[in-house]
C-alpha cells in the first residue's frame, strides 16, 4: 500500500486497484504515518523512496 501511495494514488484509486474499501485504505494508510512516524502521504512518498519501496518511474521499473 506504501508504493501506491507514493505513486500519488488517492485513497479511492488504491481501494479500486487492491479491491478493498476506500475506508480501510484510509485506516491502513493512517496506520503506516503513525507506525513510521511520519505526518502526511507527502512523508510516506519520500520514505517509500528512500527506502527504495517506489521509483519515480511510473512505470515501476527501475531508472537506469
């Protein structure tokens, strides 16, 4: 669910594609900022970047 987030999917694109509510991608989402300590999807990105979750490629692939 982090590297969805930090492809800039809303909460509703990421329930859509994990076929779950948009409510519990909410919950889950809530869960993640507080267990990393993070304040916002904005944090979650960047984290999921450098930990090398996501790739600024939006295809997921890596960049060479």
């Amino acid at each position: 669910m982090l590297k969805l987030v930090a492809q800039g999917l809303s909460n509703q694109n990421i329930a859509d594609e994990l076929v779950v509510s948009e409510r519990t991608v909410g919950k889950h989402v809530g869960n993640i900022l507080e267990k990393l300590h993070l304040a916002n999807r904005t944090q979650a990105a960047l984290y999921a970047l450098r930990e090398g979750l996501s790739t600024l490629d939006p295809k997921g692939k890596e960049q060479k």
